[in-house]
C-alpha cells in the first residue's frame, strides 16, 4: 500500500511494516481459498479467491480486517486482482478476460487479454498483465482505455516444456515493477526510468532466484 506494508494471503491475512514486523492478521471465512492480494490508497484489503473450490468470490476488508463487501465473480476468472487510485477492481483469470468491477462490485468493463492469469495497477492507472503458458513471455501494459502501451520482459525458459509460468505482479508506491516467474523459479524485477505514458520507459534491472522448495509464488 502507500505506507510500503506488506501483506500476505494464506489461511489468513497478514499484513506486516516494510521492515517484516507483523502489525495485524485475520481470518478468513470459512472454506475460502486466497488466490490473489491488493491494497487500495485507503488501505482497503481485496482478497481473490474460491469458496470450497465451488464459487469465485472477492472479498473486501477494511483496515482493520473487518470485512466491508464481497461479490461473486464467474468461476476461475480472479486467480489475480489489482485496484486503482479510483478503487476499481481488476481481475483475471481462466477465459483470458480482463475484468473491471466498481468498488461496489459491479461489473463494469472486461477485454480479453490472452495467456494472463495476473494483473496490477500502477499509482497512475495503468494496467500490468504477464502472460503465462507461452515463451518468451512478456509483461503487457494496458491505458485506461484499454489501448495496449507496450510489452516488455521477453522472459524465456530452457525447460522442456518450453512455457514460461508468470503467476504474479506487484508494483512498489516508485513504480518498480515485480515478476512472479515459477518455470525459471525467479522473481524479475523491472525500473520505471520515464515518464508512465512512455513506450521505451521499462527496463530489466534485478532477477532473484528462488530455492526449489518454493512451489506457490505470489506477489501482491
């Protein structure tokens, strides 16, 4: 969030400092299983995810973990979410659909977008989606009017099967953008260096290997 909190979705919530000091944690309602995690400007907490694997449903809390709304969504379609400065909510999922809710929970927009199973948003409105199941594979950025910027990354794997997995993407509040990348088990990271409207303004600039116990990735 704005205040560089982090916040983890498990069997509950946990929301620590930028220093990885627990400040709170919550439980979530029962049967549910977390998919995806993002914060709004306030500090309103947007959970993805399944109820006995039977209903898609995203749920929205308050700062204090107290839940404020949730809303069902179409089955497999929020396996990620992102929020804007505006509160609108974006999922994606299986159907290769970007969709776009209200922060009351209506449904007001959705463009396919193929091979995409993440999705954020930066502090000036612009959508972040990875593809995944392809290679190479990149990170494509879409405008407010769902007009394609540009794509960046061009992530590639020497596995067999030849498919790269990006399964999660935050942004910090100065625009670095983090990768999720469960084939090559790394996370990317990628440095804003323009202005936000620029086509050329992304640049590789880390990439963190991660140990081969590590079998879900999550950035949120």
């Amino acid at each position: 969030d704005e205040n560089n909190n982090i916040y983890v979705a498990g069997g509950q919530i946990y929301k620590f400092n930028r220093y990885g000091v627990p400040i709170l944690s919550w439980d979530l309602e029962g049967g549910y299983v977390p998919r995806d995690i993002a914060a709004d400007l306030f500090g309103n907490i947007y959970v993805s995810g399944e109820i006995f694997d039977r209903t898609s449903v995203i749920q929205k809390y308050d700062t204090t973990g107290r839940l404020i709304n949730q809303w069902p969504v179409p089955l497999g379609s929020a396996l990620g979410i992102g929020v804007s400065s505006l509160g609108e909510v974006f999922t994606t999922g299986f159907g290769n659909q970007i969709r776009q809710y209200s922060n009351d929970g209506e449904l007001t927009d959705n463009w396919e977008v193929p091979n995409s199973q993440s999705v954020a948003v930066d502090a000036f409105d612009y959508v972040y989606v990875p593809e995944t199941g392809v290679s190479p594979a990149s990170i494509r950025k879409f405008d407010c009017a769902k007009q394609e910027i540009t794509q960046f990354g061009n992530i590639s794997t020497s596995q067999s099967l030849n498919q790269v997995e990006l399964k999660g993407i935050a942004i910090s509040p100065r625009g670095d953008i983090y990768v999720a990348d469960r084939t090559n088990r790394k996370i990317h990271q990628f440095r804003s260096l323009t202005m936000p409207d620029s086509q050329d303004n992304i640049t590789p600039n880390i990439h963190i290997s991660l140990p081969s116990s590590a079998e879900s990735l999550f950035a949120g």
